[in-house]
C-alpha cells in the first residue's frame, strides 16, 4: 500500500522532510524541481506511515484506498513517473540542504516585506524559522485590506483546496514579532527609503498582474479583455467587483493555454450550482447563471507538447459535469516539435490524444482546446463578434527549440467574447529598480540591482514572480523566498546591511503609518473580517461570502481594532 499525491499539489515540498524513507520526488536539491508539475511517490518505497499526508498543506495527498474517484488516475501517474526516474535510495529520508541560521543578536533584525501573496508568506516565514526567537521583527505590507494576494484573488473558486495553504499562512501571521500593515500602499503611503530608514532589509514581494497585450487588429473592441480581469472579477477584488462582461454570445475564445486560460474556461461552463458551493463572487454567480456561453475555445499557437499549461489542470477539465473537451487530431500533429522526452510532456500529449478519442454529446457545453493556433484579427464593428485565426507549423529555430510559424490557412471563429492570457508582468514599484522590457525588479539571486552598475543595493531584495517571472505553482515560491532569504542572511551575517536609522524602532514606524494612513488594518483587522466572511458563508453552506466593498471591510475591521481585548 502506498501514498498518492494528487492534482491540488502545490510544490510546497512540506512532505518532503517528513518522509521517514525519501520516496517523494523531486526534492528541491533537484534541478527539476523548479520545473515540475507536481510531486510524486514511489509506490515501491512507501512504508505507509501517512507522515506526508499530515505535513501537506492542501490536502492533495491520499492513501490509495481512499483515492477519491475524480483523482484515480494519480495512483497511474505517481507510479509511472518513478519508471521515468527510477528512485536512487538506500532507504534513508531526504536531508535539505542545511540553511544558514541568524546567530543570536542584541537587537532584532528588522525586515519589511512589500506583498502579502503567497511569496511574500513564505518569505516571512522562513525568516522566522531561522532567526531564533524574538530576533526578528517582520512588518508586512499589503494595499489591500485583505492579504495572501492572488490565494485569494487569483485561485479559482472551485479549487478551494489549494486555497488552504492559507492556514500555513495565518499560523505565520500568528507567531511574535510579525506585524501587518494592510490598506497601506508602498509608493503612495510610504516611500521605499522610509522602509529603509526603518528596517534592516527589505523584501519586495509584489506580484506580475499586469497581463501582456494583445497585438493584432481590433484588440481594442469592446469584449476583448484581459483574463487577469475576469479572474478577480469573479474572485470578489475590490478593484473589479463592479466590472461587467458580456456572457450573451455562445461562444467565448480564450488566447493562450496557461493554467489561468483553463481556470476560466472551466469557471464559464461550469453549473452555476456547483460554484455556489465555493466562494465565488456573489456578482459573478448571479452573472453565470444568465449566461448564454455553452462553448470556450482555448488557442495555443504552438503543439500538445509545448502547452503552458499542467497536466493535472488539463486532466480536471474532463471531470467537468455537462462538459465536453474536444481536441482535434488533427493539430496533435508534432510537425516537427517532437516532445523533449520527459516524463511530464509524454503526459501532457497523451492526455490530449485521449480527449481527441473521446466521443462528444451534442447536449453538452464545450471546451475546444486549440494546437497551433493564433489570432490575427479581433472582427467586429462596434464589440468583439468573432477571431481571425492562422494555423501554425512548428519549426525548430537555431537552438533547436521547435516555434510556431504562421502558414497561411486562416479561418474565422465567431464569438461575443475574447479573453487575452498570454502572459503576466510586475509593475514598478516607485523608487524601486525596474526592468520595463521584462516586467520585473532585476536581480541576481534576490539581491536587487542597481541597473545602472549591475551591483548589489544594500539592503533590497525580491521574491515571487516580481523577481523571476511569472513561473510555477503556489508551492515554487516557497524555495523562490527561501533562496531570497539566505541571500539577505548571508549579507547580515558579512555586515552588509545597515541598520536602522536612530529613531526610526518598530514604535516610530506604527506612528508614521498611523500619520500617513489612518485606515490601516492590522491582524486584529483582518480577523474580524475573516470571521465576518466565514459566518456569511455558514449561513448558506459555502467556505466563505467574500466582501467586494473596502469601505465595508474598514468598517469591520476598525470596529474590531478599536474594541478592547
């Protein structure tokens, strides 16, 4: 009998160390690590001790006897990755490699993390695990009365698995010495040299949620949206809650295949029933439940192989009840771009052959997902009323890396709604370095740059997307901050870092943000506004009823902070 890890697994790698036998793969000392789709168990090796069932963070871990039946197939995948990679063990668990720790110190290091998404959790927690207790005082800042970032925002409702990580976050927020500043704003609030004068360091933690344009004619249309906006549409932003989008039409296109391509498509057929059982936006519900969509077609210009998106995400589309997903054997075609030999791309075109297999029922909505497919023209007069789309070939480019080349079959594909995914890039953060061309805050190793001299800036650093580009899995960022962290305590432990300016202790900067922000939430905050969401939900059997109105957060949250404890 063995442990199966499943589709919601996040790469935390949490269940790596507590594994008295070293069966699950990759672990984060493998190069692959940073690329994987998820992690794997050696059925083979496992000693049935459920120790990494109890370490993961989202419940994405079975014993094989009580696989649910939607995640079966795991028990295949995990066992058939281990042909692949056949596990080099003696039977001792996996050691990480030993990170260097903070020695004791007179006064504690003093650290702001700009960004309360899942890399900047990670960030203050592996801080507090190795700094001893009571040396380190982290302040967290987020814009938004709300934290966790795209956990809360970006993760689709119907994946409230995942959404679990955040109880790794609160036990962090929970612990001596972290303080949160939410509703606070850095560049606007505070300036980035007022944290410096304040801290020892400080961590930029800020996300890519800019998405990258479409450029091809008729982009502008009304109906030709960013996907990025309809994720926090219907995740409850306050930035978005009142945006509204045109569901009318039959058809939708989505233009890209990433995992947030197939998050949507998969939010726009679903049985508005069956989201009523998560926290999606209540706007967004009662907008799906008119909506007249029965088809999304997902473009990918290049093949099966090369999809941006998982293989586990891909697999879940087809356990969509009343949905069909059509793949067009035709354009499994390689041309060319034969698959890197890897264990995960073998997959990820086997399970689009098997869904070009299947038989689709007229009586169901669709999800058509597209190979070698790119928009040349967004049709319409006065909105979106259709796609003008080129079939490409794959050609291997100098490199030898296989790219799509438009030939010149083209058709049209009428729709009411085009969403665009091609891609995410950071935003600039004022007096922040930042590299416009790529969307991110340069730096070598977390240490963030001077563009000018291309040295070090004592003292600033950077985690999460902001700093390598919108790659991976929640899980990724945990070793993106951990890497990150050792570079701030190896600058520590050299003397690198200047300390905080006379004056400007942990008391002074309450002040100053109680001065330039007086609507700041701190923990107390945001506790009352979770409680509040959560009885919401209660009362109707969902996780949670989120609130879209800040000005009804506040309210909440300083009702709560002005009480007596």
């Amino acid at each position: 009998m063995a442990f199966v890890v499943t589709q919601p697994c996040c790469n935390d790698a949490s269940c790596i160390p507590v594994c008295p036998v070293g069966c699950i793969r990759p672990s984060p000392d493998d190069p692959a690590f940073r690329t994987t789709e998820m992690l794997y168990i050696d059925p083979q090796t496992c000693i049935d001790c459920g120790a990494c069932a109890e370490a993961c963070p989202v419940e994405a871990i079975y014993h094989e006897d009580d696989l649910p039946e939607k995640h079966s197939r795991y028990r295949d995948i995990n066992e058939e990755y281990f042909r692949h990679h056949p596990l080099e063990s003696d039977g001792t668990p996996f050691v990480p490699i030993s990170a260097v720790k903070v020695p004791r110190r007179d006064e504690p290091v003093r650290v702001a993390v700009v960004g309360s998404g899942p890399a900047g959790a990670y960030a203050a927690a592996d801080l507090l695990s190795r700094v001893p207790s009571g040396g380190v005082e982290i302040e967290m800042f987020d814009r938004l009365p709300t934290p966790w970032g795209l956990v809360r925002a970006g993760v689709a409702p119907d994946h409230y698995g995942t959404k679990a990580i955040t109880d790794v976050f609160r036990r962090v927020a929970a612990k001596p010495g972290f303080r949160f500043h939410l509703n606070v704003e850095v560049g606007r609030h505070l300036r980035h040299d007022e944290l410096l004068d304040h801290h020892h360091a400080v961590i930029y933690a800020v996300g890519a949620l800019e998405d990258r344009k479409l450029d091809v004619p008729g982009a502008e249309l009304p109906g030709c949206v960013a996907a990025t906006e309809f994720v926090a549409w219907y995740n409850g932003h306050p930035d978005h809650a009142d945006r509204t989008f045109d569901l009318g039409g039959e058809r939708a296109v989505i233009v890209g295949n990433g995992n947030v391509a197939l998050d949507v498509a998969r939010i726009l057929v679903s049985q508005p029933d069956d989201l009523a059982r998560t926290d999606i936006a209540e706007h967004a519900l009662e907008a799906l439940r008119h909506s007249k969509i029965r088809e999304v077609v997902v473009l990918g210009r290049r093949g099966p192989a090369q999809a941006a998106y998982t293989t586990p995400e891909f697999l879940a589309l087809g356990r969509i009840p009343g949905v069909d997903v059509i793949v067009d054997p035709s354009e499994l075609e390689l041309d060319g771009g034969d698959t890197d030999g890897s264990f995960s791309t073998a997959l990820k075109v086997r399970v689009a052959e098997e869904y070009a297999d299947r038989t689709a029922d007229p009586a169901n909505k669709r999800i058509v997902v597209r190979y070698l497919a790119s928009p040349t023209r967004i049709l319409g007069s006065d909105r979106v009323e259709g796609v003008e789309i080129v079939r490409n070939e794959l050609v291997r480019n100098e490199n030898g890396v296989p790219e799509a080349r438009a030939t010149d079959r083209v058709e049209t594909v009428e729709a009411g709604l085009v969403l665009r995914s091609i891609g995410y890039r950071g935003t600039a953060v004022p007096d922040v370095p930042f590299d416009s061309a790529l969307g991110r805050i340069p730096n070598t190793a977390g240490r963030v740059v001077d563009p000018a001299t291309g040295s070090p800036i004592p003292g600033v650093y950077t985690t999460g997307w902001v700093k390598r580009g919108p790659s991976g899995v929640i899980g990724t960022n945990k070793q993106c901050a951990h890497d990150t962290v050792t570079a701030l305590i190896d600058d520590l432990i050299a003397g690198h870092l200047r300390p905080p300016k006379p004056g400007c202790d942990r008391a002074a900067l309450a002040a100053l943000v109680a001065e330039r922000q007086p609507a700041a939430v701190d923990r107390q905050g945001w506790l009352a506004i979770d409680a509040e969401e959560r009885a919401q939900g209660r009362e109707l059997g969902r996780p949670r009823v989120k609130f879209t109105d800040i000005g009804t957060m506040l309210d909440i949250a300083h009702s709560a902070m002005h009480t007596p404890v």
